[in-house]
C-alpha cells in the first residue's frame, strides 16, 4: 500500500470514528471482528441449488436461458467453432475483441480461419467480446466475472454482444460459494477490484414498464458451458 493511498484510508476511518464517537476498536471487540475475518460466516444458501454438480449444471442453463441469455453446451474442441457459428447464425461480425486469458489461450482458434481476434481492454468500437467467467451461479443463472490483467471490466459492458465462456467445473450452486472461491483463489487481503455478477444480457423496464434489452449494456450474452 502506498504511503498516499494509506493516508487516504487513515483520514477516511478516523472520520468514521469520529462520527460513531469512539476510537479504534481494542480488548473483546477487536478480538470479535478479527475471529470474523479470519472465519467469515457463511450466508443463507437457496435449497435449489444444493445438487450434485451435473443437476447445477443444467439448472444453470435453465435459468441463463429463462433470462434471455441463449447457451451452447460444448467440448473444448468446439468452443472456437462454435464462437464462429454463434457470429454467422446472428449475422455479426467475424471480428471479436478477446481476454487475454490463459484459459482462453488453451482453445484452437488457429482453426477458425475467418475469425479476427484483437486481444485486450474492450473499446467503444467493439460489437462482439469473448471472455472466460470466474464462476457461474446455478441459483439464477448468473455469471461472475473477476476483473484483472486477464479480464478487463470493459469486455463486459461495452459491446453489445457478450460471449462467455464457462466451464462446467466453475458452475457452483449459489452465491455464497462464490464468495469462498474467490477468497480461496486471491486471498483477502489482494480481492480483485471490481466482481461483476452478470444474469443475461442487459435491461430495464423503466420506460413504460415495457422490457429493454441493452439499455446499459450487451443487448445478447451467449454462454458457451464447456464440458470437463
């Protein structure tokens, strides 16, 4: 931590002290949140989701496609192809900007001659991102994006179609499980800064209550759910 960032975080806790009229926290209350953090207790979980991982899977994409998302479920062979095919079939683009993920790395797309891939940050030009999800919530059909090197935040938001690509092992059953994963991968103390949940693609019914799709974001999420 820099010395600039610690002095903003210092005057930032010592106003909320001195709004709560106390200093900083000693003796048992101390010794509470420390236990707290060290064993963060977990929250409720949704008894729809408690399944083995095979039924997690095919809840997931019972939700995902109940929320106008559409799924591709696929070998790792296919996710290349399938990228391709998903663009022709909605008359896109054969032009897609990418994560330069490892994961995304392992995949063939060599093979697709016609594709063009630009790797990095996702720019207002953009009409179609792939991108890899650092888990998918069975509960509601969401995916959940952890921001990084490997995944800029831009991906998610500024082309109007998302393609996601999401292994069946990171398909967990709530978002509670979610929140170990992501504790268990980064450790607390270096959290990513920014963790999208995504569910479907982009809407709103603000206008006459009627349904917008990709009123602040993608206006199509197509998930691709690659087998183990």
């Amino acid at each position: 931590m820099s010395d600039a960032t610690h002095d903003a975080r210092t005057q930032i806790l010592d106003g909320i002290r001195r709004s709560l009229r106390r200093g900083e926290l000693a003796g048992e209350a101390r010794n509470a949140v420390d236990a707290r953090l060290a064993e963060p207790p977990r929250g409720p979980s949704v008894a729809r989701a408690r399944l083995p991982q095979a039924e997690k899977v095919a809840l997931f994409c019972q939700w995902a496609e109940a929320l106008n998302a559409t799924v591709a479920r696929v070998g790792a062979a296919d996710v290349p192809g399938e990228v391709t095919a998903y663009l022709a079939r909605n008359n896109l683009p054969a032009t897609v900007a990418m994560a330069p993920s490892p994961l995304l790395e392992g995949y063939d797309w060599s093979s697709q001659k016609m594709l063009s891939i630009r790797r990095g940050r996702g720019e207002g030009s953009d009409q179609v991102s792939v991108t890899g999800a650092f888990a998918g919530i069975a509960e509601t059909g969401t995916v959940v994006m952890a921001s990084g090197p490997d995944h800029p935040v831009s991906l998610n938001l500024l082309p109007d179609t998302h393609v996601v690509v999401l292994r069946e092992a990171d398909i967990v059953g709530g978002y509670e499980d979610v929140w170990e994963r992501l504790r268990a991968r980064y450790g607390k103390s270096r959290m990513p800064r920014t963790v999208n949940t995504i569910t479907g693609p982009s809407r709103t019914g603000d206008i006459e209550q009627a349904m917008e799709l990709g009123a602040h974001g993608p206006r199509r999420m197509h998930i691709l759910v690659v087998r183990d």
